[in-house]
C-alpha cells in the first residue's frame, strides 16, 4: 500500500504543510537537465559565454523549495488571528497523457500507458485575500491555465521522472489538466491509491479482456448498456450488505467481498471510453459530483512568462512519487491489452 496524501482544504486556511505525502522528497535528477550553461574558450584562455540553455531539473528543484517556502508561510498563518491572514494558498494536482487524436500518430511501444490521465504534480497558487477566488469554476480560471503554461517545461521533466514512458512521447503530443487536490483526494486517491474495493488479486488493475470474463459478457463487447446490466446484476448479489445478519462463515464473507471488488473493477474498466459523455476512466471516477477537473488549453510559453512577470504570480509545482505516478501508467496499460 502506498503511503496516503493528507487532504489539503482548498480555501479553508488549512496549513498547506499538509501536502500529499506523494510529493518526492528529493528530485535527484538535479544537474541532468535538457541543458546546463554552455562555455568555451576564446583565444588567449579567455572563456566566453556562448549563451545560457534552460536547465529544466535546476528550475524543478528551485521551485521544490519555493513551494516548500509557501507551505512554511500557510502553516503560519493558519496559526495566526483570522484578522492577520493577508493570503490564501490552494494547491491542485496536475494530470498528463498523450492527446488522444495523437495516439495512433505517435509510434512509440508503451505509448497506451499515458493514454489516460496520470498524475504527475501538485501546483501551489498564492493570491491575496481580497482577491476573487481561483479554485472555483475552475474552468473558467486563466491563473491555473497560465500557471501550468509557464511550468510546462518543469511539468514534462517531473514527468519523465514518474515514468519514463513520457520521454518519448514530444511535448506537443502531450496536454494537461488540472483539478483542487481535496478533489483528487475524495475522488480519485481514495479509491485508486487507498484501494476501497481493491483487488487484491490484480493490484487494482484488469485487462478489459479478463474484465469481460469476469462481467460475464462476450468477447469484444463494448456496448454501454450491457455492460451496466451485467454490473448491476452482479453487484447487487455479492454486495456486502446482503450478507448482513445471515449465517455466513469468514471466509464466504471475505471472498464475496473479493467477488464484488473485481466485478466492480471490471465495470471501470469497460466504462471506460463508453460512457454517454465519452469520458476516459481517470475522468469518469466520482462521477457527477466530481465537477472541478478539468482539461486546460496552454497559452504559449512566452504569454504565460509576460503575465508572471507582470502580475508577480507567486507559485510552485512539485513532482509526486514515482510510486504514485507508475500506479496510473501500469492500470492503464493493463486497461488497453
């Protein structure tokens, strides 16, 4: 079982040293970035600058400690009289995969485990508390959409060091999304990461091939209605709750528990893709009540720089665990066999 993220209230003043535990401690990537300073030697011995390249696992770990920094402040302020809060700190979790119109145009072996969202990052935002709030709607939030535009570099390298998979996959091959991390948290790591109604069998993960078997259904079937009337069916006679007060033995009681994990996990795994929204399975998780995720449409690189600069945005990412991130990629991949 991997270690659980402690859920940070979004907008409630909790201390923001509540991060996801998921958070490496320690990029240790540092000093293999996409390129350091470059130098040579004029004639004479005199070194001249030949121009400075973007170190990418520089800029990662210098904004582990700037988010480190704001979490210190947040925790000081929750401490402090209601009066005294001047800023508010949110944090999110930030998902990647390859965009799914790519897929079948990227050639690279494996690439079907980021075809669905995989965490990758956690992203801290500070704003002003007489400024309007940016965790709600955030569809319609130009702060987070310009945040993640200005971190894509630093975005794409804690990815790669999650999974290696995403290194060969070309940056414009791949998009973002974002959602509040008391969201992910209720809606997503609970059930994935904790394992309510895991499998024990499989480590929460099934082919969608083994996942017929076990709905009973027909080899190849993807067809929406089906599959729910299995679930249901099946669901409804191992369920837990119609074992209660009937003389069953132990061992009848924890494997019909087992029974209704993987037939629930079945189910996800064939609704994935077919649902009357075409929502992917990441997306689908909590259903309607999940209603802060959202996929973001990046600015460009130099946009999001000029409105940093100019509104003094202060803000962090963070990778998370590989253990956390390789436990998306290796369900997904299972999911496409």
């Amino acid at each position: 079982m991997l270690s659980a993220f402690l859920l940070v209230e979004v907008e409630s003043f909790a201390p923001a040293t509540q991060k996801c535990s998921g958070i490496s401690s320690s990029l240790q990537m540092a000093g293999m970035g996409m390129g350091a300073t470059a130098t040579r030697k004029k004639k004479g011995g005199k070194k001249a600058q030949s121009g400075k390249k973007f170190d990418v696992a520089k800029a990662v770990l210098k904004s582990e400690k700037v988010y480190d920094k704001m979490n210190r402040e947040a925790a000081k302020a929750f401490d402090a009289n209601d009066d005294e809060i001047e800023f508010i700190t949110a944090e999110y979790i930030v998902a990647a995969r390859i965009k799914p119109a790519d897929l079948k145009k990227v050639n690279v072996p494996g690439a079907a485990s980021v075809s669905d969202w995989v965490p990758i990052a956690q992203l801290c935002l500070k704003r002003h508390v007489d400024e309007p709030g940016f965790d709600t709607h955030i569809r319609d939030c130009e702060r987070i959409q310009t945040a993640v535009s200005h971190y894509c570099r630093e975005l794409s390298y804690v990815a790669t060091l999650g999974a290696s998979i995403f290194k060969s996959i070309p940056r414009n091959n791949i998009e973002y999304s974002a959602e509040p991390i008391d969201s992910f948290h209720k809606f997503v790591y609970e059930d994935v990461i904790e394992g309510k109604n895991q499998d024990e069998s499989n480590d929460n993960t099934i082919s969608k091939a083994d996942a017929r078997t076990v709905l009973g259904l027909e080899e190849g079937c993807n067809d929406a209605s089906e599959i729910k009337s299995a679930y249901r069916k099946l669901s409804f006679k191992l369920h837990p709750d119609r074992f209660a007060g009937k003389n069953r033995s132990e061992e009848e009681i924890k494997q019909a528990s087992e029974d209704f994990g993987k037939v629930k996990l079945s189910y996800e795994s064939l609704s994935s893709g077919v649902s009357s929204k075409n929502l992917s399975w990441y997306e689908s998780l909590g259903g309607r009540s999940r209603t802060d995720f959202t996929k973001l449409k990046l600015k460009s690189l130099e946009e999001a720089k000029n409105i940093f600069t100019e509104e003094k945005y202060e803000s962090a990412v963070a990778g998370l665990s590989i253990e956390t991130v390789m436990t998306f990629v290796t369900r997904n991949q299972a999911a496409s066999r």
